[in-house]
C-alpha cells in the first residue's frame, strides 16, 4: 500500500465519524426533548387532577408540556402565573 492510500482512508474514516456525530447529537436532542414533552404531559395531567379540588387546571398542550418537562414544579407555577395574568 501507498502511503496517499493510507492518508486517503484515514480522511475517509474522519469523514465518516464527523458525519456520524452531526447526525447523532440533533438525535440525541430530539430524544431528549420528545422524552421531557411526555414527563411534562404526565406532570400536567397529574397536577389537573389534583388542581381541580382547588379550581386549578392547566391545558396540556405540547409547548405547556415542554415547558414543565424541562423547569418542573417551577414550569407549573410559571404556568400558573401567566395563566392568572392572562
């Protein structure tokens, strides 16, 4: 073997994993986001069940699922607060 054949499967092998990392780390992220949306959901669901022996709900709607899923018992009062405002 040549050393520019070496050379061209070693910037073949860097190309591949650099792609590879740009590929996986939006996956990551995604995954990420979808699994905090449906905690967020559960969350959200649980809080109206309980909220509603106080007149306290919340609509579960993806963004208002997003938003508990990644702040928690904070994302709900925020809710709450633009909700009373609103």
């Amino acid at each position: 073997m040549d050393i520019t054949t070496i050379l061209f499967y070693l910037a073949g092998l860097i190309l591949v994993y650099v792609v590879g990392m740009i590929l996986v780390v939006p996956l990551k992220l995604l995954v990420k986001l979808l699994m905090n949306g449906i905690a967020g959901g559960v969350f959200l669901f649980l809080f109206n069940i309980i909220g509603g022996m106080f007149n306290l709900s919340l609509a579960i709607n993806p963004l208002n699922a997003i938003i508990v899923g990644f702040l928690g018992v904070p994302g709900v009062i925020l809710l709450l607060v633009f909700n009373f405002i609103l």
